[in-house]
C-alpha cells in the first residue's frame, strides 16, 4: 500500500501562482515556520499542494536566494563540483548558497554543458573528448611537450657516452724472467735491455750505456740485492 497523497487534488489551484498567494505563503512562514508542509496549506489559507508549496517557497520565495546570472567563479565551482559528485544536485547547491539544486541542473542543462563542449571537454567524464573542439589542441600540445622530452632524454643519453671514462686494466707488473727463460738467453747471446726498450736484443746491438747497475746498458739483475 502506497503512500497517500498530500492533499485533495479536485479542488486545488493549478498553474502559475498569483501576488496574493506569494504573500500568503510568505507571511505564514514567517510567523509559523515552514513546519509540515501537508498541513501547511490549509493553515494558511491556501488552495495548493503542499508539494507545490514547497517547491515555491524554496525555489522562488526564500529571502536568501541569490538573484541573477550565475558568475563565472559559480560555474568553475559547479564543473568541479560536479566532477566528483556527478549529477546530486542537493548536494552542489548546498556548496553554492542562495542557489537551489533545480536552478543548478537547469543551468547546467542550458549553458554549462554547452561551455564544457566547446573546450572539448566530455561533460560526463570531464575528460578530453577527440573529435569536438578545442580537442585537437589539446592533443597536438601534449604530442609536442613529449616528443620535447624524448628529444631532452636522448641528447642526455649522448652526452653520457661521449663523454664516459673508458675502463682500464693498471694491473701491469714487470719481472725479470724466470731462471729457465734466464738461461735460455745467455746460451743465445741475449739480454734484457731496460733502456732501449723493454724487451731482448743481442748485446753487441745495444748502445746503451751503463748506469746505476745497468752494464753496457743491460740490467744484470742477478747482481741487484733486495732489500
């Protein structure tokens, strides 16, 4: 079993409302309060719904409602408002004071969808919408700050190799040769050279003169004490 109505609808006023039903409503309010708005009509000498009532009072009759177009600060709030809340209009209008949640969906309806849209802006998703102007903009400037970026990354990325310390081995040693390499030479008429070059050349080919225990040139290591 459904709820029933709030008022006899054969004998209520239909259609626009007239100067002395505002007043009415307006004084009745003021010295009772809005109170119950099924009984509310009868009280006050009305011959309305108390739905129609309602919606009077609220959307027209209140004395804190904001008159006049909407600034450009409201319709900034109202597309960031309804990116998060979508369509609850009670509860956008209760951001925006003076301003009632039938006034904001119509507007919405009427001018705000119609802004969004013509920055190519879907006004469901609040998202770019290809295809629409302002779109295509939108698109090239994003295309252009990437390829910027690439271009900044692989300029950085060169640098890097051009100017990268190659490795090196500085594990280097030099020793005289072991003893069978020793003997090997002197049989031949060899001896290392630490002048010259490192390396073995025949002793009549070496012009090097002895110094510091280099003899005609060539280091007699087997001479040399360790310490």
């Amino acid at each position: 079993m459904g709820r029933s109505p709030c008022c006899e609808k054969a004998h209520m006023n239909k259609g626009a409302w007239t100067k002395e039903e505002d007043d009415r409503l307006v004084a009745y309010i003021k010295s009772h309060g809005e109170g119950c708005w099924r009984s509310l009509p009868k009280a006050a000498g009305l011959l309305r719904c108390g739905k129609s009532c309602r919606l009077r009072w609220i959307n027209y009759l209140r004395p804190d409602l904001k008159r006049g177009n909407f600034t450009d600060e409201e319709d900034e709030l109202i597309i960031k408002l309804h990116s998060l809340l979508g369509n609850k209009w009670s509860l956008i209008a209760g951001r925006l004071p003076g301003r009632t949640d039938n006034e904001i969906k119509n507007y919405w309806n009427t001018h705000i969808r119609r802004k969004l849209l013509s920055r190519g802006i879907d006004p469901a998703t609040h998202r770019p919408l290809l295809g629409l102007p302002g779109s295509e903009t939108s698109t090239i400037s994003f295309a252009v700050e990437e390829a910027k970026r690439d271009e900044s990354s692989r300029a950085e990325e060169a640098g890097k190799r051009k100017w990268r310390c190659p490795d090196l081995n500085l594990e280097l040693s030099i020793s005289p040769p072991p003893l069978e390499q020793e003997e090997a030479l002197e049989t031949e008429g060899l001896e290392l050279c630490f002048r010259c070059r490192l390396g073995t050349k025949k002793s009549s080919e070496c012009k090097c003169e002895g110094f510091l225990g280099l003899r005609n040139g060539m280091l007699d290591y087997r001479s040399l004490e360790t310490n």
